[in-house]
C-alpha cells in the first residue's frame, strides 16, 4: 500500500532513501536539460548583438560545463542502486557524502548559471 507520498508501507528505510535519491538527481537532470535548451535561445540571441561576443562566447564554455555536469549526474544515477548492496554504515556514510557531494555540485551550478544569465539579460537592457 503507498502512502500518500509515495512511499510503499512495505519498503525499507534504505529503498526509501534510495528512491528519494534517484527522483532528486532526475529533478537535476531535467533542469539541466532546461538550461541547455534555454542557453541555445539565449546564445542565439546574442548572436544577433553586436556587443554579444563575450557574453556568447561565456555562455557557451558554460553549455560544455552543463554538459560535464549532465554526464557527471547520468553515471552517478547508475551508481545508486548499488546503495540498497550496503551491509553497514561505511558503505551507507560513502552513498551519503556522494549524494551531499552531487547536491552541492548542483547547487553551485545553478549559482553559476543564475550569473551568467544575470550578465546577458543586463547585456540585453543595456545595449537596448
């Protein structure tokens, strides 16, 4: 039986953990797929401006950083089955810090990614 929130009253603390894990990084996943469909309308944009150089060519090292970011994020999803493998905490603490270690990847991420579209809208006002 699941409860409302998703969680089957028969599923161990571990699958429970596990399972959050696996939406969360597909929540990552699905935003950075966002940006690079949004980066390609922005450098598109850009493209368009005269004084756009630097902020396209900015932005666009930043597309190869989603990239990385993207491909760091699919291996480590293929990696967090084997938590439910755990016999003890070692291996439990290990599956943790890497899940802290991805979060903290997105989190700045975005933090970059949030300054790098601040510069191109203010480019965008001011040349306009």
């Amino acid at each position: 039986m699941k409860q409302s929130n998703g969680i089957s009253n028969n599923e161990s603390e571990s699958q429970v953990l596990q399972n959050r894990s696996l939406e969360e990084i597909n929540m990552w996943l699905d935003h950075l797929n966002y940006i690079t469909e949004e980066c390609g309308y922005l450098v598109k944009i850009l493209s368009n401006r005269i004084n756009g150089k630097d902020l396209k060519d900015k932005l666009l090292l930043f597309m190869d950083t989603n990239t990385n970011t993207n491909n760091t994020f699919l291996t480590y999803k293929n990696t967090v089955g084997e938590f439910l493998e755990c016999i003890d905490l070692d291996c439990d603490l290990f599956y943790h810090n890497e899940h802290k270690k991805n979060r903290d990847l997105y989190q700045n991420h975005l933090k970059d990614y949030r300054e790098i579209k601040r510069k191109v809208f203010k480019g965008l006002l001011i040349e306009n």
